[in-house]
RNA sequence: GCGGACGUGGCGGAAUUGGCAGACGCGCAUGGCUUAGGACCAUGUCUCGUAAGAGAUGGGAGUUCAACUCUCCCCGUCCGCACCA
C-alpha cells in the first residue's frame, strides 16, 4: 500500500460527506468542547500556524474515538488592523481580501485533514456575529462598565489609531513596532478594573492553565496592599494623597516627588517666581516619548516646586519636589520618598543633595546615613521612629499601619497596575461603537431592536488618524433613540479583541438570531474543555475573555465564571533558531509538504518533533523520517494480505508472546500518553517500537496471522489520532466499515502485560556490572543470592561479605561493598 | 531588579518521578540488495581505552546504598513585567 494524496481527498471527502465532525449541542451527554484559538484570515499559514491546528485535531480525535461528544468548531477573526492592512495591500476591500482568506484557510485546513464542524462557523466581521458584540458593549454601557473619558491615551503613529495598554510592547506597538506616543484624547473604556481582584482571585481555580500564563497575568494586574497617606502642603489647604508599600519607613520620609503630569501642580507653582522654569522642565518630560521615559538607566530629573510638605507621623517638613521617574499611571502619581531604604530616593537625593535619614537598620552592620553608598532595602530594626523603634520592620510595618488607621492619617489600601481596557480605534476595519450623540439626550446606547449598527461599506477607509466613519454622512446622520431629533453616530470602531473575547459562546449556537447565544446550552457545554493556542494571547485575549465572561455571569446570562477550564499553549516552531516569519524568509510552506509527503507525514512530523508545549526547531530531513515509517508501517499491512503462515492453534512461542505484551503494554502507555499532557512525541515512539517489534518478530520466528493482524490493527488505532488518513485506509483494508473515529480507542489487558521473567540490573556500589534474568516469582533472598553468585559480583567481593544489599522490584539490585 | 521556564550525544529529544542515562527519530559508518539511488534491508554509533575498566546529564559542593531527578552556591539561555512608590 501506498500513501498518496488520492487517499487524503478520499478520507476528507467521506468525512466530508458522512459529517463525521458535525456536532449536536442539544446532545449534551459526554460533552466535550474542544477550542483552538480561531485565527486572524490575513495571510497564508505556515507549519507554525499547522502546530496548533493539527495538536487540536488529534486531542479532538482522540476524544472521539474514547467516546465522548465532542464540539471542535473553527472561525476566523476577521475584523481588526491585520485583516485591514493586508487589504490595503492589496489594493482591495478588507471585506473582500478577508472572505478571500477564509475561504483559502479553509481549504488548506481541510487538506491537513483538520475535523471541524463547519455549520458552527463565527466569521467575527458578518453582522450577524457583529450585532452580537455591539450588544455585549450596550450590556456594559448599561451597567457603567463602559465609559468615554478624555485621558492620555497611547497613540500608534504608524496605524494612526490608539492602542490598549496591552497592545504597547517596550512602547511599541504591538503591530508595527513603531514607538509608541502619549496624546490626550477622548476614548472609550471597558472597566476591566472592576473586575481586577476577582480575574487575580479566580486565577487560583484555573488548575488546567499552564503556570506562566497564570503568573504572566498575575504580574499585568499587578495587586499591590499598602497605606494611602494625606500630606498636606505647608500653609495651604492643598492635600497630596500618596501611596505606598513600605510604610515601615514613613518616619525617614525627607522628600515628596509628584509626577510632572500631576494635576495639583499648576495651582501649586502660580505665585512661585521660578513658576516659567518648573514649567519648561515639565514640559520637556512630557514630549519626552514613554519608551525614553521609561529606558532603563535614564538620568532621574527634577526641579524643586517652592513648596514644603508636612510629614502627618512627625509633623515634619520636608520639600517637595517635581520628577520625571514619577509615574502618574501608578498609584497617586506621588510619592513619599526615602531615600535611605529605596533605591531611586537614593539615587536622586545623592544627585540633588537632599537629607537622607535612616529608620531601618542592618542587624549585621549599623548603618550611618552620611557614608552609605546604596539605599539599604533589606529587612532590619527600626530606628529614629518614634514608639516603634527596636521593632522589626516587618512587624512594624502593621502596627504602624494600623496606628495610622486609628489615628486617621492613613488608610490601608490595595493597588492594580491594570487599567481600564482602551476599546476604541480610529480605524475602519471593526465593529461601529453603538452610541449616538444627542443635543439634547447627551449620549445615548443604540436600542437592542435596532441593532446592528451596519459598518458602511463604501468609504475610503485608509487610515487617516480620524475613524474613516467620520467621512460617511449617511453613517454618521441618524435619530436619537430617546427624543427622535438628529443626531450623530459615535464614529469609532471597536477593537478587534472584543470580538474575541466572546466567540467560543457563540459556537454554542451560532445561527440564533434573537439572543448572542442559547444561555441554556452555552451553560451545558461551557466551560470549555480544552483551549489551545499560543502563548502570545496570555495577556489580551486570555484576560479580556475573562473579563466579559465574568461580566456575562454577574449580568446572569451565563452561569460559569471562567470560560476556559484547560488551556494548553504550544511552542512555536522555529527555523534557523528565530521565529518563523515573512519579513525573515524563514517560513516554510504546508502546501508544498502536503504536495510531496501528504497531510499524515506532516501531521505526524508536527507532532513528533519535540514537546507540544516547547519551541521546537524545523528540520525538513525529520519530514523524511516521518514518511519513511508511514511507508514502514504501511508495508505490513502488503504483507498481512498475503500472509500464510503457521498453526492458529497451540501455545504461543516466546516472540509470540513478546510481541503481544508489547501491543498491550503500548496501548497503555499510548494512552497515558494522550490523557496526561498531550505527549504526541513519546506516544509516536512508542508506536514505532512496536512496528520495530512487529518487522523483529516477522524476521525471526512464525507468526501467527491473527497476532500479526492484532498488531498492525492497533498500530493504524494508535496512530489515527496523529495520521488519520492512512488510518481510515488501512482500517477499511482491514475489512472495517465505516470511519476509524466510530471504532473504540484499543483497550489493553493488564494480564498480557505481565511477565513471568525479567531482566534486572546488577550494582556494586551503585554502578552496573551485570544484567540477571530473574523469575518474578523468586523471592528477595533468592534474587539476592543468584546477584551475589554473578561472576563480576564476585571479582567485587574478594571473599568479604557485602556491608548492604538493596532491591528494588523487578529493577535492580545493589551490593554495597 | 522581580517573577517564570530551562540547560542531557553531531542534532530533535527519552528516562515509569530518587532506581540500568541516551528510548524513538534524524544524521553518520559498515555490509547487503540494486543499472542506479537521496529507495529498501541488516548491523553499529556518548567519550577515553586493545581489553579489564574508567569517566559523562552547564560548573561546584551536599544528602543518599543510589541523583538528569532532591538541597545549597555559581555560570548560561529563553520568556514576561519593570523608575509600580
């Protein structure tokens, strides 16, 4: 038999045909939802992108034929800045270039041999799945959890449109990489912040995620507990509310910084005479771009503001400064500073000469304000605190917390680097932001019954800086939802990973027309079993699906608090050691594999090169190695065919019964492989071992035709997760009817797989020195007895008796001399 | 700086969780079969050594009868966050 691509268009037609993949969600029985991250449609796919799409296939395959239901759908992210540049590109319309992709996907998806349930196709870009994401954003308007608010916004200058802080990168964008500015505009909000304790909390429930995506958004919400303080401004009614971590060093406080963008500054500086030089110097930090602003060695900056605070623990009057490593996205955009226990305080007091004051002191080593050459930061024993000196910092970080509670000069609070999620782009390609403005009503939610707010689709949607919208009168002219007069449509459009962040509801029931999803069965088959995709979308997609799911729970239309029950992240694959892709010529093609090996050789290739979970580098001879054993393997069922040979009848001979543990003991361990982390890679070697047996066996002795055929059966079960086409030929060479996925996963005997001898290693002081085949019914003493008897043992020995003898079951034994 | 993952032959990678290091595959070598072979079959392939043996899992120490696996200290690679108060 030979592998050829007739035989993949005959298995992708028949399952084509039978609907082998198509899934009835009112079954809710065995449930077993099967998610892959559904993919951007702008450029052609490369193995990189096959790694995903042929892991899932074989999880979905597996659980198929282990009996459960499974929902394995696919769609396309079609909306967004990808989708929309390729376009331009192209010199086509976004809609037009976008439905071409899919359609191309979707065909070389098919050619891969990939089973999806094609009915359940969710195209993010159709008004139909559109209208769906206005009403999910109309939810969070309702509910306050979706705002416009003018603020410094990150501002792409290559796209031409603002990004979310998780799409800046080093302060580039994320994109195009270009470098990433700060401009204050008007924009619309999601206010993931609501949600940050309980998306920080619930991660705890999430044991199926892998341990780095978990820590990665532990690390972007970023929960910090300590004590918000009021620092008056001397001779003013002015308060300066600051926060921080390390209140154990309130009394050493010699200093306090504001960021230059703080808004208490102007009223601040206007009847000091230097008021025009603190003015240029904020100035020059704020055109500053955040990238230089935020380099690692940059030269701390700051200007004294003429005023002085007062310290609320001693009454102390210390100045206040102005600097530029004063954040104001953080905290309260002021800092108390002490430089003797904090690093930059130092490094800016050394630079401009202020008062360093010690409260902490180093156990080991006192320590002397006026010769210390680093702020000292470890834990230690306070000093020149008033009632808390001689405790340890630790302890009197609490007590001091709460005698500034009690006194209410401080309060104990909780901080998140999250911020709220910037939705809106200026650019063409997504989904209208369903708002209307109203002279007289103020801004107004678009009414469910009129949605959706159709994208027009004849405008010139270059970008521009300004959403294309703006240009398309017909769009923009419309009726107050509330009072009937004219008024004017929000013009901006969503970003793309709002319609990503509900997509796996919509699987559920993806034709429904009246309602987003049927909350009855997304309740049934939600959470999803397995998600799989790539590390990449740790942060955005993983956390803003959280979000709207949680939103989705408290608004009571679903009944589960965390989409995702396992998710699996898989390794990219490389080539010459970096990241495959257009711009490096390191991509390699599917299509041109496809053409030469066919879809099972670079399944199985994919699935064999390392660790599904790790980075794995391509190599094209591996595709050799791969097509070599399938065409191993598939020379044993030539011979089967015309295999005549021996008695069926009669004990079975030595390699006879080698040969069937070894189907058993493979089948179990194949098995463990695909139910513990997805271990394709050992699985495939496993499977290869036993062909190697199989060819062993052939060799050297008289098989049996029905062990031979029990052998090359299961090899083609084993292996039809990872090669289904070859699998479903053999499996109807075989004499089966019907598809592979209908048959059960191969079961194995425990009975076969024991044995009556085996082979043990023999040790002296923890080295090997002979091999013993052993009885597994002898006892310890005897086992001991026969090692001690060994020829090498003995040269070991020299007639002294050993000082210990350890066994360890059917493994080894050790004679410590 | 903080957090995470990791370091095993010429290469991709195994190792039942403390129990025979290098499974399986690639590559390479030798032989066979072939008009030919980048096909196939067989055998071999960690290092040193003719051998007995000795040494090997980034380096160093430790625990143990036994360490790739556990502990401590270094070195290095990758990823995430980062003037976060």
């Amino acid at each position: 038999m030979d592998y050829n691509k007739q035989i993949d268009e005959k298995w992708q037609n028949f399952w084509d045909k039978e609907g082998i993949f198509n899934t009835d969600t009112k079954d809710t029985k065995n449930k077993y939802y099967c998610l892959v991250m559904f993919p951007y449609p702008s450029a052609a796919l490369h193995v990189g992108h096959a790694r995903n799409y042929v892991i899932g296939d074989a999880v979905s395959r597996y659980k198929r034929t282990k009996g459960l239901n499974v929902l394995s759908p696919m769609g396309f992210d079609a909306f967004g800045l990808p989708a929309e540049n390729a376009a331009i590109k192209g010199g086509l319309h976004p809609k037009t270039s976008t439905l071409d992709n899919i359609a191309t996907m979707k065909q070389q998806l098919t050619q891969w041999g990939i089973g999806y349930d094609w009915n359940r196709e969710v195209i993010s870009c159709l008004p139909e799945y559109y209208k769906w994401t206005q009403w999910i954003f109309t939810k969070l308007y309702e509910k306050g959890l979706a705002y416009k608010k003018r603020a410094a916004v990150n501002w792409c200058p290559k796209c031409l449109t603002v990004l979310a802080n998780e799409q800046v990168i080093n302060g580039a964008c994320e994109r195009c990489e270009s470098k990433v500015i700060e401009r204050d505009l008007s924009q619309w909000f999601f206010k993931i912040t609501a949600y940050a304790q309980t998306l920080l909390d619930d991660i705890q429930e999430l044991t199926h995620w892998p341990e780095r995506v978990k820590t990665m958004q532990i690390n972007w919400i970023g929960r910090s507990t300590g004590v918000n303080i009021d620092f008056k401004v001397d001779d003013e009614e002015t308060i300066l509310a600051c926060y921080t971590t390390r209140v154990d060093t309130i009394f050493g406080v010699t200093y306090m910084v504001l960021a230059p963008e703080h808004p208490a500054i102007p009223g601040l500086i206007k009847n000091n005479p230097d008021a025009c030089i603190i003015q240029a110097f904020i100035e020059k930090v704020r055109i500053q771009d955040k990238t230089e602003r935020a380099a690692e060695n940059i030269e701390k900056e700051g200007i004294f503001s003429g005023r002085y605070v007062i310290n609320p623990v001693n009454g102390k009057k210390v100045p206040l400064w102005i600097a530029n490593y004063v954040l104001m996205e953080y905290g309260t955009g002021a800092v108390m500073a002490v430089p003797a226990h904090d690093s930059r305080d130092f490094a800016f007091a050394k630079k401009y000469g202020l008062d360093i004051e010690v409260v902490i002191d180093n156990p080991k080593e006192r320590l002397d304000a006026l010769s210390m050459q680093t702020a000292y930061i470890e834990d230690g024993v306070m000093v020149n605190s008033a009632q808390f000196d001689g405790l340890g910092n630790r302890e009197a970080m609490e007590k001091i917390a709460d005698w500034m509670q009690e006194k209410k000069i401080g309060k104990r609070a909780v901080h998140f680097r999250l911020r709220d999620w910037l939705i809106s782009r200026q650019r063409y390609w997504g989904a209208p932001i369903p708002i209307i403005y109203c002279d007289k009503c103020g801004e107004v939610a678009v009414a469910e019954k009129d949605l959706p707010v159709l994208l027009p689709e004849n405008v010139a949607f270059k970008p521009t800086g300004q959403s294309p919208l703006k240009d398309s009168e017909a769009f923009i002219k419309t009726r107050c939802p509330k009072c009937g007069k004219e008024a004017q449509r929000e013009t901006d459009t969503m970003d793309t990973f709002v319609d990503s962040s509900w997509y796996f509801l919509r699987y559920i029931s993806p034709k429904e027309t009246e309602k987003p999803f049927d909350g009855h069965l997304v309740d049934k088959w939600l959470p999803v079993d397995q998600y799989i995709g790539g590390v990449e979308h740790a942060i955005l997609h993983l956390l803003y699906s959280r979000f709207i799911t949680k939103v989705l729970y408290d608004l009571k239309y679903v009944s589960f608090k965390e989409p995702f029950g396992a998710l699996f992240t898989q390794g990219m694959i490389v080539k010459n050691g970096a990241k495959m892709s257009k711009s490096k010529g390191n991509t390699v093609a599917p299509d041109y594999i496809i053409d030469k090996y066919g879809a099972d050789v670079m399944r199985l290739y994919i699935l064999f090169m390392g660790p599904p979970e790790k980075d794995a580098e391509w190599q094209d001879e591996g595709l050799q190695g791969s097509a070599r054993f399938i065409q191993r393997a598939l020379r044993m069922v030539d011979m089967l065919k015309e295999y005549r040979q021996s008695s069926e009848t009669g004990e079975l001979n030595s390699h006879e019964k080698d040969l069937v543990r070894k189907i058993h003991s493979t089948i179990k361990e194949v098995t463990l492989d695909l139910e513990g982390d997805f271990q394709f890679n050992t699985a495939i070697s496993r499977i290869m071992e036993l062909v190697n047996q199989t060819y062993k066996c052939l060799n050297e002795t008289s098989l049996r035709q029905s062990i031979f055929k029990e052998a090359v059966d299961t090899v083609f079960l084993l292996l039809s997760p990872f090669t289904p086409h070859i699998s479903e030929e053999v499996n109807e060479a075989l004499g089966n009817k019907g598809s592979i996925l209908k048959r059960a996963w191969p079961r194995f005997n425990e009975e076969y797989i024991k044995t009556d001898t085996v082979e043990i290693a023999v040790l002296v002081n923890g080295k090997v020195r002979d091999k013993l085949i052993i009885n597994v019914n002898w006892s310890k003493e005897e086992i001991q007895k026969k090692a001690l008897a060994c020829e090498k043992v003995k040269n070991f020995l020299k007639n002294t008796p050993p000082k210990k003898i350890i066994y360890v079951d059917k493994r080894m034994v050790n004679i410590v001399v």
